[in-house]
C-alpha cells in the first residue's frame, strides 16, 4: 500500500493525558519484560531461548515477558493468545518473526495500519498507525497451551492496557481464548458464542468483532483466508472511525 494511504503520525506535541498514558504503557512493558509469576512459563521460554531453533542459532533470544505493541492512541486493539516460542519469544515483539505474524501484519499493512506488511525485529522500523497489538498471556507457554491459573495471573496486565487505550472504539479478538479473557474484562454476561465475524456492541459503544486466530493452523489450511481476515478488518476500521 502506498505510503500516503497510512494513517498519519500524532503530533509531537501530545496532550500530556496522552503523554502520560504512552509512559505509563511503558511502565507496563517494562513489568512484563521481568515478570516471573509463572513458574512454569519461566522455565520453558529461558530453555527455548537456550536450546533454540537451528535455523536461529545465531540470535540471542529475547526469552522474557512479551509487552504489547503498537500506538497509545489506537482506535484498534488487536487481542491474540501468547507468544511463539522461536517468534515473538525470540524477537520480544508480539507476532514478530513468525508465520502469524507474516498474515498479521501483511493484512494490517493492506488495511493502513502497519508501515510495512513483514514484521522481522524489534529494531526493523516497524510502525503501527492507530493500532496496537497486544495478548492475554506474555510468556510462550509450551504447545502453545497456557494453564488457566497462568492466564489468570496475567489477566491484570491487559486490564490495565484496556484502562489505558482510552481511544480504542473497536477490538478484535483473535480466538477463542482471547475471546474468552476478555469478555470478563468488557463485562460481557451473557456473551455470544465465539465464531468468525461475530459481533458484540459494548455498552459504551465499542465494538468486539471475533476472528479466528491467525495461526498456521488456520491460515494453511484455508479456514483463514487473507480475505475472510481483510473483511474483518475493514468492520473494524469502519466502526473506529
């Protein structure tokens, strides 16, 4: 997509509420970079970190709590699961260095909100643009199974991103298990049953839109298509306005 189809850059100048709210962002990266509540998740990202895959011997792997990423003004949040364990377990940002995040960020390129559609390090220049991506569990749990007194235990650190992106008018859920971590969150009782494009109005005019997860799972075998995905998307950017 051309650059001129991106959504512009805020200002530098930000209000300070807005400055405020990216410091204190910040502040909860920087508690998921050290946190080391769960035992179990500890021990299995520091071994993937040391064992590595062959075709990554040579990066130091990022091995700690993954921290949200994206804009602090998003109008779009983007909900997924847990990071990989040679994706964003390795590179530290969320769906970086891996399939699911080849489809992600492709499709959020396509859509205006990524300033380049491959997302490959920390340090590759990537920029979202009124989004911001984040998971309910940031350790890479093995199988890619986290336990439920795991995603119980770090529950209050997308709580607290969800008190803080104030602007946020649409969510995607990506899964069911996102799906079911926040709609306690959003207060949602009785909550639809999870399917691909379900949608859910809140009650302060927010809309949660489901969507499978981008996983190989998904995507390889079709039930995900760039098109189903795109169309989801679109619904978002719609409702964000």
């Amino acid at each position: 997509m051309p650059a001129s189809n991106l959504r512009p850059l805020a200002p530098l100048d930000l209000p300070l509420t807005h400055r405020r709210r990216a410091d204190s962002l910040r502040a909860i990266a920087a508690e998921i970079e050290h946190c080391r509540r769960c035992q179990r998740l500890v021990a299995w990202r520091e071994s993937v970190g040391q064992e590595k895959k062959a075709a990554y011997r040579e990066w130091d792997y990022w091995a700690r709590g993954v921290p949200g990423f994206g804009d602090p003004k998003a109008t779009l949040l983007i909900v997924g699961l847990a990071p990989a364990a040679h994706g964003a377990n390795r590179t530290g940002r969320m769906f970086t260095g891996d399939r699911s995040g080849d489809f992600l960020y492709a499709a959020l390129h396509r859509a205006g909100y990524a300033s380049q559609p491959t997302s490959a390090s920390r340090d590759d220049g990537m920029v979202l643009r009124g989004a911001y991506i984040t998971a309910p569990v940031r350790c890479a749990p093995p199988a890619n199974k986290p336990l439920p007194d795991e995603r119980a235990r770090c529950r209050g650190y997308l709580e607290r991103e969800l008190t803080l992106l104030r602007d946020v008018r649409t969510i995607i859920a990506l899964g069911q298990i996102a799906y079911d971590e926040l709609c306690p969150l959003l207060s949602l009782s009785p909550r639809p049953h999870f399917g691909h494009g379900v949608e859910v109005p809140l009650p302060d005019g927010r809309l949660l839109i489901c969507s499978y997860h981008v996983s190989q799972q998904n995507t390889f075998t079709g039930k995900l298509t760039p098109a189903m995905f795109d169309a989801v998307l679109a619904r978002a950017s719609e409702h964000a306005g």
